[in-house]
C-alpha cells in the first residue's frame, strides 16, 4: 500500500509535467481548471465509497460477504448514477459562473468520470474491507498508470488531430476509468444476493457525515485555483481579452500547487498512523497517552514539513524551470514562494484535523475546515477584486490563500490543544521555524548561474541537497534533533 502510495505521487508528477509539455502552459491550465472542478466530486466519492464499503465488508461475517457486496454496491451504484447526472447538467451553469465556458464539454466529460469512480471505489472498498491489500495495492497502481496514459495520450492525440488538447485528455481519462471499472468488476466480482447483516439506513448515516467531511477538504483543495480562474478571467474581458488568456496564468499557478501539495501528501503517512494510536488512547480514555501522542506527531509533522518547504519556497524558480519551462516560472515563481509556506500550514492543519476526527471531535474538525474555506474564498475575492490582468493576480490569490489557511491552523490547534491538553512544543516550534527561515534565505540568495535543461536540473537538486543540510544543521545546533532522533531514523532504515 504504502509502495502504491509513493508510485501515485510519482507519476502523478511525472503526469503533470507530460501534460504541460504535451499541451502547452494554456492548453495545462484550460485542463487544470475542469480537473480542478471535476476532482471535488470525484474524490469525494472515491474516499467515501472505499471507507464505507470496507467498514461494512469488515464487519459482515465470512459467510455473509458476498450478499453484503452486492448490497453495499448496489446502494453506491443508485447514488453515483444521478450524482454523475447533476454533474453533467450543472456543467455549462458552473462553467459560466467560474469564468470558463471553453471548458465545458470537459467538465461534462468529468461527469462520466464521477460515474466510473462512483462504481469502481466501491469494489475497491471490498478489497480493503476483505484484507486483499495487495489486490487494491495493485489497482492503485493500474488506476494511476492508466489515468496518466489516457490523459497524456487522449491530449497528444486531440491536439496532432483538432490543435486543442484538453477534451481529448479528458476523453483518455473517461477511457482509462471505465478500463479499471472493467477489470475490477472481472477481478471482484459483485457478490450475490442472499442474507446480510448491512442495513441501508445504517449504511447511508455513516457514510453521510464521511461524504460531507470529503467534500469540504475537497473543495478546499481546490477553492485558491477556482477564485483565481474567476477572477482572472473576469480580469482578462475586462482587459477587452477573451476568457481564454487567462488559461496560462492557471497553468503556471497549477505548476505551484503540485510543489506546495507535498508536504501533505507524505505527511498522510504519519496520519494512517495517529489516527489508531489516538482513538485507542481516547476510547481507554487514556488522556496522558492522548497528549504524548499529539506531541510526537505534531512535533514529527512540523520537521517533515520543515524541510520540504525550506526548499520549495528557496528553490521556487529553479524547481518550476527545471520541470514545467520558463514561462511556467517567470509567471508563477514568485506565487509559489508564499504558497509553499501557506500550504506548510495546511499540511499541519490536516494533521490537526486528524487529531481532532480520532477523540471524536468531528464536528469541531468540520466547522475548521468550513472556515479555511471560507477564509480563502473570501480573502481569495476581496484581494482579487478590481486587480488587473497581470501576473499580479497568481501573488495576491497566494496571499490569500496562505492567510486563510494560517488563520485556520491556528484555530485548529488551539482547539486540538483545549481537547488534548498536548501540541508541539513552543521551543521546537521556535526552533523550527528558525531552520525554515535560514534555509529559506539560503535558496534563495544561492547563485544563478545562467545553466538551462539538464544541467540546471543537476544544479538544482544540489541546491536542493544543500538547502536541506543546513535545514537540518540548525536544528542539530539548536538541539532540536539529537542522538534518539538519529536512532529512530537508524531503526526506520533497517527495517
């Protein structure tokens, strides 16, 4: 699992680098915006089909398996069919609103994915519940591998043939989801009727409260990009422009967002672990285990997150040159030197969020993440408001975005440290913050010297390699790491 994990991020990477390359930076940000749309429906289904699923495989006796299958299935097949309806339907509406017309089709395209996804997560949620994790392993991987080919090649295909990508790319993404749907129908099967413990009512009231907490991350993830899609385009018109010039600035500021989104991702890891530990500490109401728990977490999280933005915010323009061009850079560079650290932040909130989803707080991790939300829509329209169309537009939506988000972690942590009684020490805090602002200034102040293609890529994983000693260095001269932190990175390595 953990190996699908990494294998998805990295050619999730290697995904976005081929698209812009195959699309060019506004084909790249026509696509961006309706995978940007489409993806708060469709991950919002995908979580809460596996986690709903498997909850009711796991609990339903060996013998009753297959007839908890087909009813599990059956209930998420009538509610992804009308779901995937609205979605085609709200497509022009939602396209216009945004300030995104030309990208309707491919938002009714992503319907049909809402669909593919909407059958197909169930059957992997029967994987996971069944203790097959292998065989979901497996199909992240074929799932991740065939979304990158028909994307990539759907867009490489559409523009040889029409001069215009995106709906082809999402035309082989359409493709790649009915395959994996395909195969997991063949290698799952659909169970049979028969005798099952799973209610539907029951079933639907655990996987409401799952949906809506899905959907608020989700729109979360992409409020900064759908904001600034609006205003920009709205600017570009304004401008006497067409929509359509505002394609390129979305694209150079996707480029950010796929550097700023890592510290999230990898610091998912330390929730799968957390997550247990706490809500077994909670249920033996254990509340010095709690506290000590959110204490090695947080202070974990915090010198992860660390070091990642030390050389994403350092390295801004190097990174994005190195991988998605110099147009991307010269227009988003100076975004994602604030991003990175605003999604920092978030990376921290969602660990705070965690914390707060495993003691049972659930409504208080909702009503947070409804203020982020919040936060940056509002921050996101006041600063974009009246700005005209100009790279100017990237710098302020990362503002607000980093803004937003900063409140919200703080809210969040001081509602995890009233709950627990426990958070990352003041002192490491300190002395963390401190590494990120010497390394910070060191990738930045690191020379530029004039190199293009390969031999700036080598460069900038040097830098890179650079920027990160040092990180590390002051918190080793600060003594924030010390001899029992190296032990645990020797025993982790071992094994």
């Amino acid at each position: 699992m953990a190996g699908a994990k990494g294998y998805f991020i990295g050619l999730g990477l290697v995904q976005q680098i081929l698209l812009k390359f195959v699309l060019g930076l506004d084909g790249y940000g026509a696509l961006s915006s309706a995978l940007s749309l489409s993806s708060i429906l469709y991950n919002t289904v995908v979580t809460t089909s596996i986690q709903g699923v498997s909850r009711a495989v796991a609990q339903a006796p060996e013998a009753e398996r297959p007839a908890t299958t087909r009813r599990a299935l059956s209930v998420h097949a009538v509610l992804a069919l009308p779901l995937g309806a609205a979605a085609f339907l709200a497509a022009g509406p939602v396209g216009t609103f945004t300030g995104m017309p030309h990208v309707v089709m491919s938002l009714r395209l992503g319907s049909v994915i809402v669909v593919a996804y909407g059958l197909y997560a169930p059957l992997i949620g029967v994987l996971n519940g069944s203790r097959r994790f292998g065989g979901q392993a497996l199909f992240d991987v074929a799932a991740a591998t065939f979304r990158t080919v028909g994307l990539v090649g759907g867009g490489l295909v559409a523009v040889r043939l029409f001069g215009r990508g995106p709906e082809g790319a999402m035309a082989g993404f359409v493709a790649a989801a009915v395959l994996v749907l395909v195969a997991a129908v063949v290698v799952v099967g659909t169970g049979r009727s028969g005798r099952s413990p799973l209610g539907v009512r029951e079933h639907l009231l655990f996987i409401g409260p799952l949906a809506l907490g899905q959907l608020l991350l989700n729109l979360l993830f992409q409020a900064d990009l759908t904001v600034l899609r609006a205003f920009a385009s709205r600017a570009a018109t304004t401008a006497g422009l067409p929509v359509e010039a505002a394609d390129p600035l979305i694209g150079a500021y996707r480029a950010t967002q796929l550097f700023s989104f890592l510290p999230y991702q990898l610091l998912l890891a330390i929730t799968f672990v957390l997550f247990p530990l706490l809500a077994a500490a909670h249920r033996a109401r254990d509340r010095d285990a709690v506290r000590d728990y959110v204490r090695a977490g947080m202070r974990l999280a915090l010198v992860i997150a660390g070091v990642m933005v030390s050389v994403s915010s350092g390295l801004a323009r190097e990174l994005l040159t190195s991988v998605f061009g110099q147009d991307a850079a010269e227009l988003g560079s100076n975004a994602m030197e604030l991003l990175t650290l605003g999604f920092g932040a978030f990376a921290i909130f969602g660990i705070l969020t965690t914390v707060l989803n495993s003691i049972g707080r659930e409504r208080e991790s909702a009503i947070v993440t409804v203020v982020a939300l919040a936060l940056v829509i509002g921050l996101g329209a006041l600063g974009l408001s009246g700005t005209a169309f100009a790279p100017a537009l990237l710098l302020r939506t990362a503002v607000a975005t980093s803004l937003g988000i900063l409140v919200a972690t703080v809210s969040a942590a001081i509602l995890v440290r009233r709950a627990t009684g426990g958070l990352v020490p003041t002192a490491t805090a300190v002395r963390v913050g401190t590494a990120v602002a010497v390394s910070v200034v060191l990738g930045r102040c690191l020379p530029d010297l004039g190199l293009t293609g390969n031999a700036l890529r080598v460069l900038t994983v040097g830098y890179a390699g650079a920027v990160a000693i040092v990180y590390a260095s002051v918190l080793l001269l600060t003594r924030e790491l010390g001899a029992a932190d190296l032990a645990l990175v020797r025993r982790v390595l071992r094994r």
